[in-house]
C-alpha cells in the first residue's frame, strides 16, 4: 500500500465497538438498542465491586446495509477483554433470537456479530457459560434464513466458547491482526506446559491461529485489510450470495478425513494444516 | 479395554450394554429405548490411546467433536422420513476441552462448533434432545455435547459438576488463590461449583439424587430413565424448540429484563 491510500485508509481495528457498528450500517440507519441509557449493567460484577459498564461491553445496532434490514452485534474489546457475562449475552442472544422471528414473520432479517472477545468472563463463570449456548442456538436457528456473518478483526481476537460461535456463523471475515482460536495460548501453556505452546511466541501465535492461515486454511472465508471500506464491502458481498449450500459447521465428513491425514506425532505448523485442509476442504 | 467413567457407566445402563454404534474410541454411540420407543444415546469417555495426546482423559478434541457431529447428524439422516423423530440423549462426562497446540493448529472451535451446532439443528428438526449429566459438564466441552439440549437433568452427587472453567485454571486467570475463588462462589451464585446453585441458575430442569453417580443401583436406573421419559413428554410435540425454557431462573433476572427491552425496543 502507498502512503497516500495509507492515509486515506478508515481503519476498523482503530474504532471501537459502537463506532465499528455505525460503520457497517448504511449512513444515517443505526439505531442502538438496550443502549447505555437503559442502564442494564452486570449484577454480578457489582456485586464483585468490579467496574461495570453502561452496555455491559455489547452494541446491539439495528439498521439497515445494503438496503437490508441488519442487527450488528458488537463486542467490545476494551471492556472486560470482550468478555460475555450475562447482559451482553442476552443481548447479543436475544438480539439474534428477534431477527430469527422476524424472518419467520416474513421480514429478511440478517446479522453481523463482530467478535472482539476472550470467551466467558469468568466472574460470571456459568451465565456467561449458558449465555454463550442460546447465542450459538440463535445463530444456528438464524443461519437457516439469512447469514449470520463473524467478523474478527483485532486486537482481542477471538476465544473460548465464542469461538464455538464463530464456527457456526454462515461466513467467517478475518484481518491479518485477528486471532481465532478455543483456548488462549496462555492457558495452554498454563495448562499443558510451554512446551505445548509458548504463549510468549507471537510469530508462532499468528501463524497458527492468525486471520492469514484461518483463511488459507478455510477455517474463515475472506481476509480483508484493516480498512473499514473493504469489511463492508466483503459483507455486502456474502450477504447478497445468501446462507451457503453447506455451513462450515456441517462439514463433519471432510474434516474427519483431512484429520486422519494429521501426523499427530510431532507438533504442527502452519504449513502442515494448510497442506492437509488444502486437499480435504475443497 | 473397559473405561470406569460415570459417562462410560450410564451410557452402559440406560441402553442394557448395547453395543456402540461405531468402532469410535472416545465417543460412543448406542440405540436404546425411551418409553416404548428407539433412542440414541451419545457419550464421550476416556481414551487412553488417543493419537492426540491432549484427548485422553475424557476431554473433547478435535475427532470428538466432529464425531459428534457426525453422530447427531446421522440420526436425524435416519429419521428424515420418519413421523416422529428420535430423541437422543446427551450422557455428560466430559473433563474439558482438549487444551493443545494442535487443537489449535487445525481448528477446534471449528470441530466443537460442528458438534454444538449438529445438537441445535437435531433441535430444531424436532428430536427431542436431553442433556443428563452425570460428571463434568466443563465449559467448551459441555457447548459440545448437551447444552444444546431441550432439557437438562442433573445428578446431585460430588462427582457431578458444572463449570466455565476448572477451579484451579479459573484461579489462575482471576488472579485469585482457589481458597479465595471457593469463598467467593459462596456469594455469588454463577461463579460456584456445586451442582445446587447451578440449578439456582434455572438452567437445569431437574435435579436428581441417586445414591450414586459412579455406581448406580438398580434404583437410580429406574428413577434416571423414568426421569428421561417424563422429559420426553414434556417436550410438547408443538412446543418452540428454542431454549427459552431455560430463562426462568431466580438469579436470571438481568437475562430476562435484556430480552423484555429488545423486544420493546425491536420495532420502535
């Protein structure tokens, strides 16, 4: 890239989760619900006396992209490492569970789920935990209608049990600097040794589970730049070719294959996945 | 070779030692009967000789996971045609996910998602799905296999726990000492490890005291498999086949105020 078209450049990553939101939807269209102003914040934090946050660290933004009628859900990084505790949970299931009604009531309803999270958050342990199953079964209920499309973009990546969610959306949207992966490399090496995984190897971090080797290994499905422009572009574009024929999700018989080429004596690297994925996830 | 687990133990019990379904190590898979009529039963144990190492004990990896899937999706295949659909029965034991580098490397979020979203679907089309747990129902591994489920039913027993995260790892990452994490759980009902205030949650539809979880008598059978069938019947054949009998809990409060303001607001 050249410097001019560097600086012309509108980064997402830089924006944070409302303003990422805004940016999806066409101009003017955004409207926030169960917004800061209704003051639902985490009971279980306060009862913590932890710090709590007006919108518990998730944007519901109802509005229109492309002229269709599209809810962006969007984590915040910033708040709680985008943790999922029981507000922003439910907002984000309940959110889902609506625009899955309306499509049954005839209304092509679509969602975005921008996933900036390290998974449950622990200090609400299992409402994160449950709250996390009814978002996966709104996204598999919505999914059937119209795409529910995942974008990670940096720089919390994707984690834990929102990870699960991810796999399940119809159409996957990485940038180089996103992270998509079930267990952090901190609590591998915590729990399996460093010799399992070295959380301190970056390089080893963005090879394996980096937005580049997700999508070359077709664990995601398009890899934009850190340009808002080119985010919404690939949305309007998987969003006018409809849900896929086969979700990802459903593809049990390749990958059981591909994985009974996996040389599980010696540990992988990037190379090795793209090779096996390569030939069995055409 | 013959695995002791409480998933091992029950799967055994509830389908008379039938054989499994499939020559799969780690996941088993086995017809059974529910009030009259054919069940699927699946669960996961231990595997000793699993050829990735961080999978041996119970937790779902990558194989699991898709195996799963693929289980869950063979029965609904099955019961396309059928007028009335199967249910299958989730047998919970599962220690974790399976935390490794190549877990990671080849996308185990992407294998559990294939086994949490194959449960949904089974959901959605209609087969009545029951989580029974009868160990671990930790964190991802529970997203797997049974918290998709219509109705969850749990045994009260020391053995049995559910959980985000493992109490020592969960220490860790909070920063605080497993003393003081056990003290705060006292306090604070989400965060505890005991099977009661889990069922405070609303999350479970019944909780069942058998005089065992590791070795059931012939009595804990009966009130388990007499249990499973009253969750049958009350999966209404017509019922919405969401979860949202599960929102009613006395610590649920916030969940249930979020979805009364977005359905207000929805529309406005």
């Amino acid at each position: 890239m050249n410097i001019e078209a560097l600086l012309r450049r509108d980064s997402f990553i830089e924006r944070n989760a409302r303003g990422r939101a805004r940016a999806l939807l066409d101009a003017g269209s955004m409207r926030e619900l169960v917004g800061p102003f209704d003051r639902v914040t985490s009971p279980w934090l306060a009862q913590q006396k932890l710090v709590t946050q007006a919108d518990d660290g998730v944007v519901v933004a109802k509005g229109t992209l492309d002229g269709m009628a599209t809810v962006v859900l969007a984590i915040e990084g910033a708040f709680q490492g985008g943790s999922m505790g029981e507000v922003g949970g439910a907002k984000i299931a309940g959110a889902l569970e609506l625009a899955a009604r309306d499509n049954r009531a005839g209304k092509p309803t679509q969602a975005v789920i921008l996933f900036e999270t390290g998974g449950v958050r622990l200090q609400e342990a299992n409402l994160g935990l449950a709250a996390i199953a009814e978002i996966q079964a709104a996204i598999v209920d919505l999914r059937r209608y119209r795409p529910v499309i995942g974008v990670s973009a940096g720089t919390v990546g994707c984690y834990g049990g929102m990870s699960i969610a991810a796999g399940l959306c119809s159409y996957l949207v990485l940038t180089r600097e996103a992270r998509l992966g079930l267990n952090g490399p901190q609590v591998i090496e915590q729990e399996a040794g460093l010799a399992e995984f070295d959380s301190r190897n970056r390089a080893l971090i963005w090879a394996l589970t980096g937005g580049e080797q997700r999508v070359a290994t077709r664990l995601a499905d398009v890899l934009v730049d850190d340009d808002t422009a080119q985010v919404r572009a690939a949305l309007t574009d998987l969003f006018r070719a409809g849900p896929p024929a086969m979700h990802r999700s459903d593809r049990y018989a390749d990958f059981l294959a591909s994985l009974a080429h996996v040389d599980t004596a010696r540990q992988p690297e990037a190379a090795d996945v793209r090779t096996v994925y390569e030939k069995g996830l055409t | 070779m013959s695995i002791r687990s409480n998933g091992a133990t029950w799967l055994g019990e509830l389908t008379g030692g039938a054989p499994a379904l499939h020559a799969w190590s780690a996941v088993r898979v086995a017809n059974g009967e529910l009030a009259g009529a054919p069940a699927r039963f699946i669960a996961v144990v231990q595997d000793p000789g699993n050829q990735f190492p961080r999978a041996r004990n119970g937790e779902v990896g990558l194989v699991e996971g898709w195996q799963l899937a693929q289980a869950v999706h063979e029965t609904m295949h099955e019961d396309r045609d059928a007028r009335t659909r199967r249910p299958i029965v989730a047998v919970i034991d599962v220690t974790s996910q399976a935390y490794g580098r190549r877990e990671e490397a080849f996308g185990i979020h992407q294998a559990l998602a294939g086994a949490a979203g194959a449960y949904a679907e089974a959901r959605l089309a209609g087969h009545p799905v029951i989580g029974l747990i009868v160990g671990l129902a930790m964190s991802g591994a529970f997203l797997a296999h049974g918290y998709q489920a219509n109705r969850l039913i749990a045994l009260a027993d020391p053995g049995v726990m559910v959980h985000a995260m493992g109490k020592a790892s969960a220490a860790r990452i909070t920063l605080r000492s497993v003393e003081a994490l056990e003290a705060l759980a006292q306090s604070v009902p989400p965060m505890a490890y005991d099977i009661h205030s889990y069922a405070s949650l609303g999350l479970l539809w019944k909780v069942l005291a058998p005089s065992s979880a590791a070795e059931p008598t012939r009595d804990d059978v009966a009130l388990v498999r007499a249990t499973l069938e009253e969750a049958l019947a009350d999966i209404a054949p017509n019922e919405a086949r969401d979860l949202s009998s599960r929102f009613g809990g006395e610590h649920r409060a916030a969940s249930r105020r979020v979805r009364e303001l977005l359905r207000e607001q929805w529309n406005a």
